[in-house]
C-alpha cells in the first residue's frame, strides 16, 4: 500500500495529476468518495453543457421560420432532457475509469483524510485501512456555498446540485447571484419557459467580466424575457407557503416576488473540512488552502490543487496545477502558471469568453490603451447563422502593443478565446494579429476586425 503519490479527489484536477504522475513512471492512486470525474464531469461542467445544447436545439426548433423551415409543434420533455444531460455525465465518468486503468492508476474508494508521516486513512462502511506514499495531493475540490438567510433543502431552496435534476421546469424561478453558475441557469430554464429572474448584488450582472460585456449580456436576458434585479439583495425566503415569498432589498426599497423555486447560486466554498489539515499541521487561510508555486503546502510531502486553493476556480485551472505539481515532485522543471493568462468561460447565450485586463483594470494598472471592438452585427458568418447579439473587444498597451485583454460576448465564443490566450502566452503584439489572415467567413475574424480596430485599420465597420 505504499505509493509514489496518492492523490484525494477525482475531478479534472484530481483525475489528470494522476495520470500525469502514472505517464511519468510514478506510483499512483486516487482515493474517491463519490463518482469519477468530481464535481465538474458528474454535477458541473459537463451536465449543464448537455441541458444548455437542449435548450438551443430547442430554441431553433421554435424559432425555424427565421430560417424558412416551418415546425408544426415542439414540446420540451423535461425529464428526457435531464436523463440526456445525465448519460452524458455517466459516459464521461466511465470514460475517466478506462483512462485511469490505460494509465495503470490504482482507484481507492471511500473518504479519505490526511494524516501525519505522508499516510492517508481511507473510510469505507466504517471500515479503515491507512495508504502512504512519498507525496499526497489534496484535491476535494469545492460545492455550493450556502448562505444563512439562504438554507437549502433540495426542494424550494436549491443548489446547483439540485438544479441539474428537477423532475420538472417550475413555472416560476428566482436566481440569486449571476456569476456563471447563475446565467447559464438562468438561460436553461428560461428557455424551457420558466419565469427567471435573476437577482445581483452588484451593480452589473456577470461581475467580474468587462463592464461593455455585462451590458450586452444583460440587454440580451431582457430581449429573452430574463428579468435582472442589479444593485439588490435576497434578505429572506419564506418557504412555510405553497410558493416561495422572496423579500428582495433594492435601491428603491424592498419588493416581494413569488416563485416555484429559488436557486442559490452565489458562489462555492473548498471541501477542506474534516480531511486531516489540522492534524497534519497544513496552513489555510479563509477557508483556502496556502501553497507555493509548485503547490507545496507547508508540510513537506503534503500538495494541494483546484477549488482548495485561492486561485481561480476553474476545470482547466485544477488540471494544469495538477500537471505542474506531479511534473514537479517528477524531478522536472515546469514554467509557474501564469494566473493572468486564464481563460473564464460562461455558456449561457449569449455565450462570454476572456481572457487578461478589462478595460476598468488596465486603466488602473495604469496603461496607457488601445481598444478595439467588432460587432457581430457587421460579421458575415454571425448573420448567416441568425447569432448577431454581441461583439469582439481588444485592449493593447498603446507603448509596445503587449495584448492586455480580450473579451467576448456571442455565439460559440468560447471556441475563441484560445487564439487570445496562445497568443498572449506568445507575447504577440496588435499588428501580429492583424497580420495573421483569419479565414472568411468565420466567427474568428472578428478579433482580427476588433484589432484593426484598435490600430484604427478596421474596414468592415
């Protein structure tokens, strides 16, 4: 039972780090309380893809004559769309299993925790048994933050978890925090003919995106028949009704919404409780776990990766900390992350990606800017495919045109995003990519037309 690495967790950072850690000649087990894949592949990322590409099919069907082809009728069948998007789920786990065995990685069922001397007890029916090995990575990953005056039961009150699985679409629904959790529901149900509303804190949906981004999105929710409630609060819901009563706080005093359901989603918290930090002696810090660049936490032989840590909390993120830190413990000499060039992606429609400085936080930094911007109005491709919400925006240092952020609101921009993020990572300027011929028509050439419009070359606006 000794091991080179045992890793606790198998989502995508978990999963990934071991299979790294295996294809480097390493020792290597998963200890798993629940289903391959974590939060991300079984109740997260992938399963609100599946209901999201639902509601799109759906949404074309209904709207076929502005494409000159007439549907009699469409009906949405709501558990049939919950059972795809949970086979979808299924089939992702089991694909993690096979690659795990490919890869050799031993999988350990059951709670684990961490405890002195680089051991981990392994819970299973009551029965423990101790695993060691020369390096542990925590990886458990994080679930749905819960609020005081916001208690989920999985009836009125839901999570995310609960979202995903509803025997049927409420007729009425209020969505608290619009953070990409939020929106991409917001969108889903809205779609299946709920009533959404969505309630925010802040002054602008999606609140760590653009300021340009956030309007355009919410111009499109209120196009859709989302309605937005910025600048508000949920004080409480009274659930002791048939409905829910939501007493929400606004500039202009407070206001009553009934509905079927109210959906929580305002954020998540780290998995870091009743895992053994203490015991071990590993520091955290507001509920987050502390570690270096290679993400070695104080203990020597002890790691940690993904939602434990204060850094982004993203799939893509979990995997290639993970990948760094094995590369790492495996003797090689990885490059840090670079936590400035991650991409964030939301899949509501209209879709948002971006990447780098807004165009409030380059100010700040205190650039000296270029901005570009490319409606998908004027774009070819975008009016072909009946998608012209939305548009392309570029920032670039003025001085020595450094890519400083792109940002992007529309359909399938999250296809996108990438050329921003290898060409940042490639330090190329704003005349590079104007150089570069995109292909016509594409929704790609917008950031092409974005750039020349920043460097005021832009021709088809």
């Amino acid at each position: 039972m000794n091991y080179d690495v045992i890793v606790l967790g198998s989502g995508p950072g978990g999963y990934v780090s071991a299979i790294r850690a295996s294809q480097l000649g390493l020792k290597v087990a998963v200890i798993e309380k629940e289903s391959l894949g974590g939060i991300c592949l079984n109740w997260g990322c992938i399963p609100t893809k599946a209901l999201l590409k639902s509601a799109q099919v759906f949404e074309y069907i209904n709207h076929a004559e502005d494409y000159g082809i007439t549907v009699k009728e469409a009906n949405a069948d709501f558990p049939a769309i919950i059972k795809r998007s949970r086979d979808v789920a299924d089939g992702m786990s089991n694909g993690i299993a096979y690659l795990l065995k490919k890869n050799k990685v031993e999988v350990i069922y059951g709670f684990g925790k961490v405890k002195p001397g680089n051991k981990v007890a392994v819970t299973v029916d009551g029965k423990v048994a101790d695993y060691s090995a020369k390096n542990i990575i925590i990886a458990t990953g994080a679930r749905s933050r819960q609020l005081p005056n916001l208690p989920q039961d999985g009836k009125k009150i839901i999570g995310y978890r609960d979202a995903l699985a509803l025997a049927k679409a409420p007729k009425k629904m209020v969505i608290v925090g619009s953070g990409a959790i939020g929106v991409e529901f917001a969108y889903f149900y809205n779609a299946m003919g709920t009533e959404v509303t969505v309630v925010e804190f802040m002054p602008n949906i999606v609140p760590v995106e653009d300021i340009d981004i956030s309007k355009q999105l919410q111009r499109s929710f209120k196009k859709s028949g989302i309605k937005v409630m910025t600048n508000s609060s949920v004080e409480k819901v009274d659930t002791t009704g048939s409905v829910c009563k939501v007493l929400i706080k606004t500039k202009k005093g407070e206001e009553t919404i009934e509905c079927d359901v109210v959906l929580s989603a305002v954020g998540i918290v780290a998995n870091i409780e009743n895992i053994g930090l203490e015991e071990v002696g590993i520091k955290t810090e507001k509920g987050k776990i502390l570690v270096d660049d290679y993400y070695n936490t104080n203990v020597n032989g002890y790691h940690a990766i993904g939602d434990v840590l204060p850094n982004h909390s993203l799939a893509h993120v979990a995997s290639a900390e993970g990948i760094t830190c094995v590369e790492k413990i495996a003797g090689q000499n990885p490059e840090p992350i670079d936590y400035g060039n991650i991409p964030g992606c939301t899949y509501a429609s209209p879709e948002i990606a971006s990447v780098g400085m807004t165009e409030v936080a380059a100010k700040e930094a205190g650039y000296e800017i270029k901005v570009g911007k490319f409606p998908f109005t004027a774009s070819g491709k975008a009016s072909a495919a009946g998608h012209k919400d939305g548009f392309v925006k570029v920032i670039f240092d003025a001085k020595y045109g450094e890519w400083l952020g792109c940002h992007m609101i529309g359909y399938n921009v999250t296809e996108l995003i990438a050329e921003a993020v290898v060409a940042r990572k490639l330090e190329t300027t704003g005349h590079e990519v104007l150089k570069a011929i995109h292909p016509h028509p594409t929704m790609s050439e917008a950031v092409m037309e974005a750039v020349a419009d920043a460097y005021d070359e832009v021709i088809h606006i």
